[in-house]
C-alpha cells in the first residue's frame, strides 16, 4: 500500500511537469498542425540557462525566494525569445510549404540543437551530464503511513509551479481577448484573418508561450532529477510529445490529462518491473492508444477537408 | 461578354471596390481569367453561375484569402491586390466565406465578438451587436451555445452577423443559401436586403440565381472563369439566355 | 537486341562479375574494405528509405531500428550455425549460403516488423508515422538491451565474419535495382500519386493504405538485409550502433541526395559515408591521434542544421526526384 501510494506520487509529480511540455506540443500542433520536433530541445536550453543562473546565486550566497524565481523567470524569458526565433525563420517561411518540409526541418533543428549543446565548445555544455544545484533544500514535507510515504517539499512546490502555470494558461486562452483569437486560428487561421485577427502574430505568441511553458518544466525536472544533460530535452520532450497525442493532439485539457496518466504509468512500470524499461513505456503506451483510439482520449475524428 | 438591357436602373456613380482582368490559378488550374468586375457604392452586386464557374476563387482573391495571378483590385481607388486578410478588414471589408467558416469550438457570444477584433470603440461595437441581434434574434437564444451545435441556418444568421460586427462598407458573402430551408433562406435575403438599406454595399456569390438576382442591382454571370454576362438584376432576370441557362425554364 | 527473358537477369549476372572482379582485386586491403561495406550498407539503407520517405513522401525516421532487427536476427541465426556446414558443397560455398539464409532470415524478420508497424500507423496522419517509428526504434533498443540471449547492452559478438565486398555490394547492387523497378512500374506511379496527394489519390481509387504499407515493407526488408550485412563485418554488435542517430544519418542522406531520387541516395550515402571518414583520418594524421574525435562531435549538429539549410534553401535536395539514368533514357525530369 504505501508503495502504491508513494508511486502515485511520483507519478503525479512527473506527470505535472510532463503536462507542462505537453501543452506547448499541444498549441502548436493545434495553430500549425506542426509537430515541433524542437521543443523539447527549447525545453532542454531553459534547464541549461537556469543551470548558469543557479550557478550564479550559488556563487552569491545561495538561493532564497527571489532568486528561485528570478531563475525561472529568466529561463522561461530566454525560451520565449528562442521559440520566436525559430518559428519565424524556420517555420513561417514554410508554412505554405508542404507538411513534411517542415517536418524536416523542426527534426533538423531538434538534432542541431541537442547535439550541439553535447560539443565541448565555448559556451556549449558539453556531453557530462551535471548536476543541477540544490535550489531548494529538500526536505520531507508531509510524511504518511509511519513515514514510508514521503511528501517532498520540492515536490509541492513543482505541483503549485506546474498548476499555476497551467491555470494562467487556462485562463489566458479561454477568458481573455487574446484567446478567443488563438482558439480561432487554431480551428482556421484562414478565416480568422478574414476577421482582421493577425495570424502571424497569434502563432508567434503561441509559440512563445509554449517554450515559456517548457522553460518551466524544464527547471522542475532539474530540480526532481537532479542530473541535467543536453539529449534530455529529446528524451523528456518526446514523451510530452507521446502525452499530448494519448490525451488528443490540439486539445489543450487533454494534454494535461494524458501527462498525467503518462507519468503515473511510467512510474507504476518502472517500480514494479525495471527502471531500465522506463525509455519504452511512453512509446507502448502511445502505439496502444493509436491503435486503439488514435484521435485521443479527447481528440475529434476529423474528416479531411477536401 | 454582353450586357443586358439596364434601361432606367442606373448604377450609383461612387466606386467602391473594382476588379481588373483578374487571373486566380491553383497551380495549372485556372479558375478566374481576367475578370473586371465593380461593386459600387451602396450596391447589391451578385455574382452567380455554375459550380466551378470561378465564383467562390474571384472571391478569395479579393478578400486577400488567395494572391491573383495578374490583375488589379482596388478598394475606394487604392490598390490592394494581393494584401493579407486582416490588413482589408481594418479598411472596411468583411467575408462570410464558403461553408460560413464559423468557429465551432467557440460559443456564438465568442464568434460575434471575433468579429469586432479590430475595433475600439465598445460603445459601437455594443449597439452593433444589438443591431445584430435584433436582426436574428434566434443567436440571443443561442448565446452561450457552441457554434458547432448551431443547425445550418443558425450559423449563416451567425456568419453574417459576426462579418457585420466589423462595420464592414463591403461585406463579401459566398453563397448564403447553400443547404438551407426555404424559409430560412427567404428570411436571410430579407435581412440581407436591410443590411443594404442601412449603406451597407454587397457583393453576393450565389448558385440560387432567382434570389441574388431579385436583390442585386447589378450582376455578373461567370462561365467558366470568364464574365459572360452582366447587366441589371432585374434585367437579367428577364434575358433569354439566363432564363434558360441559370433560372430552369 | 537483348532476348526479354534475358533483360532482367543480364544486369544481375553483370554485376556478380564486375564484383567478383573487385573483391579479387581489392579484397585483401582491410581498410579499404570496411570502409567500402560501410558504404555499402549505407547506399543499401539510403535506398530503401527512399522508397518510404521519397517515393511515398512519408516520414519514417525508424529505419535503424529495422536495421537492427535485422543484424540481430541474421547474427543470432548465424551464431549457432558458424560451425554448420551443408554437405555436398565445398566449405567457403557452405558457408556463403547459410551466410544467405542469415541476411535473408534478417530481412523477413525486419519485413515481419515493418508490417506490424506500418499496418496501424499508416492509416493515420503522416505526423504519426514519424512518432511510431521513432518509438519503435527506441522500444527495439530497450528490448535488445534487456534481452541476454541478444547480449544485451554489451553486445553480441562472435558472429562468423563471413560479409565480403562482393557480398554488401551485390546487396546494394539488388536494393538499387528493386527501388528502380518499383519507381518505374505503376506501382511507382501510385506511390507518386500518393506522395503528391493523398487524398486525391484515395478518391481516384487508389488503396492508399495497402500501397504505403508494401512501401513500407519492402524498405524494412532491405534495412534488415543491411543490417545482417552489418553483423557479418563488424567484430560485434550492440545497441549504441541503431540509435535513433543512425536513422536521422539515413535521413539525411535521403533527403541530401533529394526525396524519390535513387541515385541522390546512392550518391549522399556514398559521401556522408567516405566524408567523415576521411574528415577523421586526416584530422587524425595532421592534427595529431585523437583530433578526428572532434569530427564525431561536430557531424550531428551539422547534419542538423544541413536538413533546416536543405529544406529553407533547396527542399529538392540534389537530385529532386530526377534520376541519373532519366537522361539517358531521354526521359527528363519526371513528375
């Protein structure tokens, strides 16, 4: 019993954060119907450049409130900044291209960027993985049946990160102006322009968003994992990928709850038979899921419009 | 090309939005070959013809949702071939396109108010949106409903209202009648009528060509890609040749 | 001038001699002849992806994971049997045709494979097929990893050496052949038709599922057949050499030497193959041992931003889906 529930745990803490990376998966494929083969690798640049930060305040005597959030912001900064770029000089001169050069080039970015931040070159980390520093002080926060359940505190605190961040989305795309307008370009980004909405800049801000986002989750599975590296935004990445698709590729609550399952069925595998299976579960579970129902648990068949 | 009759229907005199040799090709196909068209100030102008006759293409290219292949577009005498979608609304134009291009996920009170994006003014946009309703009073009824659960006729009435939330001077339609109710459609065309009379200038794609034609001041028959007739709307009702080709008799 | 009944066997026969020729001539140089089975294997790979990615315009970015099938499946095969021999042949004869039997072995299993993914995947959108099959090449690593009886993450070695010269480049030599068959036959056609639009072609009555499936069966076969070559001249195998890297190489070529081009295959997997190699032995010989290290680093990265650079600048490639032998025949640039 208590495993179970130190599983479901776990399981619910790395499914948070998976949701996080899901969402910007999601969103894009919702306004583009691009599989941004590069956002885990965004993902992967936040955790390195909250690395530096965290180095930083290390250096200056250690990490209070303020600059745990001053790390996140920055990171969270930096990825938006990158988002935009790519998807302005490598996505939108191809968007009336046909589906699969983009495809190619969002794989092509991807492989630059993970295996570039793998050289040993100037400010590129290099292959060794290192070791995120302690910017929380972790310490059991709630401890259960005779203490063989623990409750991090630095697993709370990624819970409220992750849910903040996923309620001020929530609230962004469907109460505020901005929203609406990026709910219509997701449906038809033709006739959204025909309404004076500017696509471009719709699609750049989402893009934005999402990178934002994984910035975020990017930090929280440096501080849950502790070793950071540069082919782990790959590695993570495709497993939001595997999380937005099982919950319904465009629908924003099911990427939520597809992370969500995904990370409490990789932790439940991995505990009950081999942490070495770990790398195959998300990609089970997706063949299933698409064998099975591959528009999602919440997806709509969509006829193609001919 | 040969005009019909237009004794005693003079057409208004200001120029709104002009057309000239118009070419819109999907890679080989070509689907508009130099049309020259007018819309005038304060006008009804219907478009009508066969299916694939280039109506819905001609369309398209002037609300910036296609780049013309060659030709001139003006709006109010300034050239805006071949400008991207939003930039036309913001001077004054607005599209109800082919299949009423609704947002089915988002709510009918979302979907009207899309389409006063661009404005700033809430007062206006406020009475518009009574205007609006006033005129389909059925969307009040509908308000917090998904478009997607709206039947046929209850998202035309949307369509047209959301393009008219923008306080259009020319509102494009693409085939308003398609799959509705007789008198639904009857209901439309009488709205569309009011819309006209409160200075708003229309350009209407239509395959029902007894309606557009009725309302029309003037209108164009496209056959195959190419203007082969154009004249009056009541004249054209009369002509022979429409008669027969386009009227069933 | 050529009987028919001949023409298609003429060619074969040709080119067994022409490399009989060549594995007298070069085969005792074992540098040059691992760096040439590479090659091989490579054009091999390149080619047969081409069919899926190129002639069909789907994206499958899995084929090392076919490969690996394959170099598994001929390996284990071949392991047993090393010290098997067939009575009534001589023993090099033997040898060669369970050597044979292994590739073949490897490429059905790899074809087995391909069926299984491809059948459920390629009813769905063209994105899905790059996940599965990037998923299936992972699941295939983790599977090989776990497995002892496949040596596990240390590898499987052992494997008779028996691949030669002539045996990889008769391989390429057959792979070559077939995609050209099939990118001239109606079947090509209605693989062309799909790639350009698939929905069109679907309503023009095309089964566009069966066609992308046999597609995408045949290119498994081959990747499986590459890999059991593989297994046959490398002292051993492990998971580290079908990594989701080795895909995305194969990517690359195809999409350097252009998408439906054959010989925009042949000739990207040629130099990408000899181009780091040589990179390496150069930097190794003027920079001092160790210093072609930094060419393994830098080669990802930069095939990465040669598919963004390909697909912003000349999304054709080199070859767009023309190919050497179109000119010959007169034929120009096809469709």
């Amino acid at each position: 019993m208590s495993d179970f529930l130190q599983h479901v745990i776990n399981g619910l803490s790395a499914g948070t954060i998976y949701a996080l990376v899901a969402l910007g998966y999601t969103m894009v494929y919702g306004v583009l119907k691009l599989i941004n083969f590069a956002h885990g690798d965004v993902m992967m640049m936040g955790t390195y450049v909250g690395y530096a930060s965290a180095l930083q305040f290390k250096q200056r005597g250690g990490f209070g409130m303020a600059s745990v959030l001053a790390i996140f912001f920055l990171s969270m900064a930096a990825c938006a900044a990158v988002g935009w770029l790519i998807e302005r000089f490598a996505y939108r001169p191809l968007r009336e291209k046909p589906k699969l050069t983009a495809l190619i080039t969002a794989i092509g970015i991807s492989f630059a960027v993970s295996y570039g931040f793998q050289m040993d070159w100037g400010f590129l980390p290099g292959p060794n993985p290192r070791a995120f520093p302690e910017v929380i002080r972790r310490q059991p926060w709630l401890t259960l049946l005779d203490g063989e359940v623990t409750l991090w505190n630095w697993q709370v605190i990624s819970f409220a990160v992750a849910l903040g961040l996923m309620a001020g989305l929530q609230y962004l795309v469907f109460r505020t102006r901005f929203g609406r307008a990026m709910r219509a370009v997701s449906h038809d980004h033709r006739t959204a322009a025909l309404l004076g909405i500017h696509t471009d800049r719709v699609i750049a801000v989402t893009f934005m968003l999402g990178s934002a986002l994984a910035a975020g989750a990017g930090i929280l599975f440096a501080i849950k994992d502790v070793k950071i590296e540069p082919l782990m935004g790959t590695q993570q990445g495709l497993k939001a990928f595997v999380a937005a698709v099982i919950g319904g590729i465009g629908n924003v609550p099911g990427a939520v709850v597809g992370a969500v399952l995904l990370g409490l069925v990789e932790e439940f595998v991995v505990g009950y038979t081999a942490s070495s299976w770990r790398d195959a579960v998300a990609f089970g579970f997706l063949i299933l899921v698409l064998l099975l129902r591959p528009e999602g648990l919440f997806g709509r068949v969509t006829a193609e419009k001919v | 090309m040969s005009g019909v009759g237009s004794a005693g229907s003079e057409r208004p005199a200001e120029l709104l939005l002009e057309c000239q040799g118009l070419h819109v090709a999907y890679g080989a196909i070509q689907a508009v070959r130099g049309v020259s068209l007018s819309v005038r100030k304060g006008e009804v102008v219907a478009l009508i013809g066969r299916n694939g006759a280039g109506k819905t293409s001609l369309l398209r290219a002037v609300s910036g949702m296609l780049r013309p292949a060659d030709g001139r577009i003006t709006l109010e005498g300034k050239d805006i071939t071949g400008m991207p979608s939003h930039l036309l609304v913001a001077r004054g134009m607005a599209h109800a396109p082919e299949g009423r291009g609704i947002f089915p996920n988002l709510t009918v009170e979302e979907n009207l108010g899309l389409g006063a994006w661009l404005r700033t003014d809430a007062d206006g946009v406020a009475a518009d949106e009574a205007w609006v309703l006033s005129l389909f009073p059925r969307l009040k009824e509908r308000w917090a409903a998904a478009a997607g659960t709206l039947s046929g006729g209850e998202q035309q009435m949307l369509a047209i209202s959301r393009a008219l939330m923008s306080r259009p001077r020319l509102l494009l339609l693409d085939e308003p009648s398609l799959g509705l109710a007789p008198q639904v459609i009857q209901l439309i065309f009488r709205i569309l009528a009011d819309v006209n009379g409160k200075g708003v200038s229309i350009l209407l794609v239509e395959q029902n060509a007894h309606l557009a034609l009725n309302l029309a001041g003037h209108a164009y028959v496209l056959e195959t890609g190419e203007v082969a007739m154009e004249g009056a709307g009541k004249a054209l009702l009369q002509s022979e040749d429409v008669r027969r080709a386009y009227l069933g008799e | 001038m050529v009987p028919p009944g001949l023409r298609g066997v003429l060619p074969v026969v040709l080119a067994c001699l022409a490399l009989a020729a060549g594995q007298r001539l070069f085969g005792g140089q074992e540098f040059f002849v691992y760096v040439a089975s590479l090659v091989g294997v490579n054009v091999v790979l390149a080619v047969s992806l081409n069919v899926v990615n190129g002639m069909t315009g789907q994206f499958s970015i899995g084929h090392a994971g076919f490969m690996a099938v394959g170099a598994y499946a001929a390996g284990r095969l071949s392991l047993p049997l090393g010290d098997v021999a067939v009575s009534g042949l001589p023993v090099a004869a033997s040898d060669q045709l369970l050597f044979a039997v292994s590739l073949l072995a490897g490429g059905v299993a790899a074809a087995a494979c391909g069926f299984v993914v491809g059948l459920p995947s390629l009813r769905l959108k063209g994105d899905y097929l790059a996940i599965v099959t990037l998923g299936f090449g992972e699941i295939v690593r983790v599977i090989i990893q776990n497995t002892p009886a496949l040596g596990g993450a240390l590898g499987l070695s052992g494997i008779p050496q028996r691949g030669s010269l002539f045996a990889v480049w008769l391989c390429a030599f057959l792979a070559v052949l077939v995609a050209r068959r099939i990118a001239e036959s109606s079947h090509g056609r209605s693989l062309t038709a799909i790639r350009e639009d698939e929905v069109a072609a679907e309503a023009m009555g095309v089964n566009t599922t069966a066609y992308k499936v046999r597609a995408f069966v045949v290119s498994a076969f081959f990747a499986g057949v590459a890999g059991g070559l593989f297994a046959h001249f490398v002292p051993i195998i492990n998971p580290g050499s079908f990594t989701f890297v080795k895909s995305m190489e194969v990517v690359v070529m195809v999409v350097a030497g252009g998408l439906g081009s054959t010989t925009g295959s042949i000739l990207a997997a040629v130099v990408l193959t000899l181009l780091p190699e040589a990179l390496r032995s150069g930097f190794n010989r003027f920079a001092g041992e160790g210093a072609g290290a930094v060419v393994d680093q830098v080669r990802m990265p930069v095939y990465g931003l040669l598919l963004v650079v390909l697909m912003l600048a000349r999304p054709q490639g080199l070859f767009g889906t023309r190919e050497l032998w179109d000119r010959r025949k007169g034929q120009g640039a096809r469709p």
